[in-house]
C-alpha cells in the first residue's frame, strides 16, 4: 500500500471514524442523528465556500435541541469535498430555473474573471448557482435523512452500550 494510502487512513480515523463513535456512544436518538448529519450536509454543500460553517451555526442555533450540533458539525467537514464537485451543477440547475444565459466555464472567461471584465456575469452565475441549491437543498435534505435513519439504527444497535431510550424499570 503507498505511503499516502496510510496517511490518509489514518487521518480518516482521527478526523471522521473516532468522532462519529464518540457521537454514537453518547447514547443519541437514530432520528435525530439522522436529521442532523442531513442537515449539516445539506448545508454543507452550499454553493458559497466559506459559509458553511456559519450557515450550521446558524442552524443550530435556531433549531436548538432537535438537532445534534456536533453531527452537523462533523457531516459539514465531510461535505467539503462534495460541496466543490456540486457547485457547476447547482449553477447549470439554477441557469435551467431561471431561463438566464449559459455561463460559459471556459479558459477566455476565466480570463474575464481575472481581470475584471466579467464580474456581472460572475455576480449572476452565483445567484444561478445559490437558486439551484434553494431548489435542490429540500429533495437533498429528504433524502439524506430517509438513507441515514436505518444506518444510525444500526450504529447505535451495534456500538452504543447504553440503549437510546432506557424504559423506566418497575419496582416490584
């Protein structure tokens, strides 16, 4: 295995796997940590870079105790490199919304960008852009939380020692 396989193993482990244990055995609700991965992840994928963080704080700040805040927190780190490979798409969903013009991802408009020739036409791809998250976040929020309710189930029923609703016991 090459050197940076191992690295990046690791670097996983430490960053992703050791905190989502730690989250599982605090003894959370599956719902719940379900919720809030979708959420951070939908949030996540933003199109603005350097937002994110924000935006989740924001989040939980108004939502308060219905979500887990270092979930949202963890699945925003995770969606990182998501919300980069998401922004063109985002972008072309938004420009097919609105009926606006095609922003060309060209060498010669980046060029436009750079020097400042295109700057309207960069203003307007972003508002494309943040339309086609507003549209999508919803359908990506839904269907995140149906897909991550049975894996917390069996996260939880696997590694969690305590179960996440103890029952009161009777006195007999």
């Amino acid at each position: 295995m090459p050197i940076w396989g191992v690295g990046l193993t690791a670097w996983l482990k430490t960053k992703v796997v050791d905190p989502l244990m730690q989250i599982i055995r605090r003894g959370a609700e599956p719902k719940q940590l379900a919720f809030s991965t979708a959420l951070g992840v939908t949030l996540g994928v933003f199109p603005i870079c350097g937002t994110t963080v924000l935006l989740c704080g924001a989040a939980i700040g108004l939502i308060g105790n219905r979500c887990h805040a270092p979930s949202v927190m963890l699945a925003n780190f995770v969606a990182t490199p998501i919300e980069l490979s998401l922004v063109v798409p985002f972008l072309r969903l938004g420009e097919v919304i609105s009926g606006g013009p095609h922003f060309p991802l060209t060498s010669d408009a980046l060029m436009k960008v750079v020097t400042g020739e295109a700057s309207r036409d960069v203003l307007i791809s972003v508002l494309h852009a943040l339309l086609g998250w507003i549209v999508a976040a919803p359908f990506i929020l839904g269907a995140l939380y149906v897909v991550f309710i049975p894996c917390f189930k069996f996260l939880i029923s696997r590694f969690n020692a305590a179960p996440s609703s103890p029952k009161k016991q009777r006195a007999i």
